[in-house]
C-alpha cells in the first residue's frame, strides 16, 4: 500500500498500522476488508431506523456498525457508535438521535476515502 493512501486512510480516521496488525501484515487482506466495509448495509439500516423511530432495530445496526468499526480501527466512527449503543440501552433515544450527523459525518468521511483510494 503507498504511502499516500495510508495518509489518506489515517486521516479519514482509520488507524491502518492497527488493523494491519490485526489481518498480520496482510495488505491484500485488508484492501478486501476496506471494500467489503462500503457494502455493508448497517449504516443504512441505522439510518432508517432513526427515521421510523425503531430503536430496537437502530440499536442492532448500530451495535453491529460499532463492532465493524472497531475491528477496522475506525476509531472516530467505533467511539461514536458506541456511544450511540450507549444511549439506546439506557433509553436516551433523543440523545442517540442527536448524536446522527456526527455519525453521517464520520461514516462518509470514511466511505469517500475508501472510495478514492481503493477504487
């Protein structure tokens, strides 16, 4: 991977020598993983979810979104959700709400980062 494209990474908020780590040096590995991440389907359902006020089901996608997260070393978007999982399982489910752009925010950053250098 250049070093271009791990700045690039890093600063969108993936910690790569972290999830390097974690695939054991395995680049290839890890590529296939950042890929897979804009397939995964966990931060529209949260969305949806918000938007219809299921915060059964936004707190599985987020739960899940959290547990992807961290093991790409998403560290931004991980402490986010997990504040988010949070609120939903003390029942502040105006303050998850609230805590959604940020989320938005974080998650594209990410996504267009991926986007960009992995395409």
């Amino acid at each position: 991977m250049e070093e271009r494209t791990i700045q690039r990474l890093e600063e969108a908020g993936i910690h790569v020598p972290e999830v390097l780590e974690r695939f054991m040096g395995s680049e290839a590995l890890l590529v296939k993983f950042l890929k897979k991440f804009l397939e995964d389907e966990n931060y529209e359902k949260l969305a949806q979810a918000m938007k219809g006020q299921d915060y059964g089901e936004a707190l599985r996608a987020s739960h899940t979104l959290k547990g992807v997260c961290g093991n790409l070393s998403m560290g931004n978007l991980y402490e986010l959700t997990a504040k988010q999982v949070g609120l939903f399982r003390a029942e502040k489910y105006q303050e998850a709400e609230e805590m959604m752009p940020a989320i938005s925010r974080e998650y594209e950053k990410i996504c267009e980062a991926l986007r960009r250098e992995l395409a």
